[in-house]
C-alpha cells in the first residue's frame, strides 16, 4: 500500500486512496485548471477543498505542500522515478500532468512550445489582470473611491482580451488542437464575466472569437465536471 504519510499535509487531510493522485484545491479559476484536465485526461484522484473561509491556505500543513500558500497543489504518490511528488503552481501542475500522461501537450516540438507561450501568457497576463478587476470591481476593492486602479486593470483586460480574439481568428482552439493552454485561459475568461459580473466592463461583447471558443470549452463534459471540483 502506497505510504504518504511523510508529508504532513496528509494528517490534516488524510488520504482515503493514497494511491491515487491527490489533490488540494477549491474552485477558483486557478483550481479548476487542474479538476479540468484531471478529468480531461482520465487519471484517479482524491480531492480535498482548501477552505479560504477559515485560511487553511495558510496553515502549516498546507504550506508544507504549497510553499506560496496558493491552491491549487497536488502529491503524486506515483511521480518521476515511481516516487512521491509534491507539486504546486497551476501552470507546472498543467504541464508536469500532460508529460505524465502524454495528453493535452504535443509531442512535435514547434507545437510544444506554442502551446507553452499561451500558458505562460495565462500565468503572466490573463490571471493576474483578470484578478485585479476581479478584486476593484467584485471584492473589497469595490469600496474605493478612487477608480484609477480599477480603470488600469480593465484596460489591460480589455487589451489582453484583444490579444485573445485576433489570435482565435480562424482557429478552434489556442493552438491547433485543445491543449492545455485552453485549460489555463477559459476558465479565467469564463470567470471575469460570470464570477465577477465584469462582461458590460471589459465590452466582452465585442470579443466574438472569445466569445466563441469559450462556449465551445464550456460544452466539454469534462470541463463541466471540473468546474464544480471540489464541490
């Protein structure tokens, strides 16, 4: 039987099926990057919601996983050399997860890292400035008076949004085949207009290619599971 019992996160949270991949998570647009492609590619797990209401992202069990006190992460009792690995950040998680299991990340080398620049665009781009209007038009932020902050992050949304709809031109997906950039963007696009009720904000409406290929992410069974792990 597979023996977790070196890592302390696994006596806050106890693996009911150590064998299996686990995850530690809630569904934020970050978190739902890993559900998704979990449930995309096939590979067991056992799930465990990190509560944000009570901060057990900042305790000491879940930061000796996730060092950045950020969800999601996860403990592979199966990883490289048949061994144990505790891995956080989504974007790493996204990629160490295709190479795992040879899904959702090309194997032609030109296509490879096609695919690596749009998630490096999400990591960099989409999820901290989606966040920020999140956070001055949804959250606390709302409050302030002065709107300059806000303003400065729904004009980078808006131009990052651009970026997005000239690229999707004549394209189903980010790169030519769903991958895991796909998994990294939607879901944070998905949120700027539903979660954080931004879409007349950011003039979403304008975006038609966005428009168009999030309905098309949103339509796969796994996405659907995805987005409500962990419930």
């Amino acid at each position: 039987m597979t023996d977790l019992s070196a890592f302390p996160i696994t006596r806050k949270w106890p693996a009911r099926h150590p064998e299996r991949l686990q995850l530690y998570s809630l569904a934020t647009p970050n978190g739902v990057k890993v559900s998704i492609m979990l449930e995309e590619i096939g590979l067991p797990y056992e799930v465990h919601k990190i509560s944000f209401d009570t901060e057990e992202q900042l305790s000491p069990a879940f930061i000796s996983l996730s060092a950045n006190n950020k969800i999601p992460a996860i403990l592979d009792p199966d990883g490289p050399g048949g061994q144990p690995l505790p891995l956080f950040e989504s974007g790493a998680i996204l990629q160490y997860l295709a190479e795992k299991s040879g899904q959702l990340l090309s194997h032609d080398p030109a296509q490879r890292y096609l695919t690596l620049q749009w998630l490096m665009f999400q990591m960099g781009g989409i999820g901290p400035m989606f966040g920020q209007v999140g956070f001055f038009h949804f959250f606390a932020g709302k409050a302030y008076e002065d709107k300059r902050p806000r303003d400065r992050y729904v004009n980078e949304s808006k131009r990052l949004l651009g970026v997005l709809d000239r690229h999707l031109q004549g394209r189903e997906w980010m790169v030519d085949e769903y991958s895991i950039a796909d998994i990294a963007i939607f879901p944070w696009v998905r949120n700027l207009v539903d979660r954080y009720n931004a879409r007349d904000l950011v003039g979403f409406d304008e975006f038609a290619q966005v428009q168009r290929v999030l309905a098309r992410f949103l339509e796969r069974p796994a996405v659907q599971r995805g987005l409500k792990i962990p419930g």
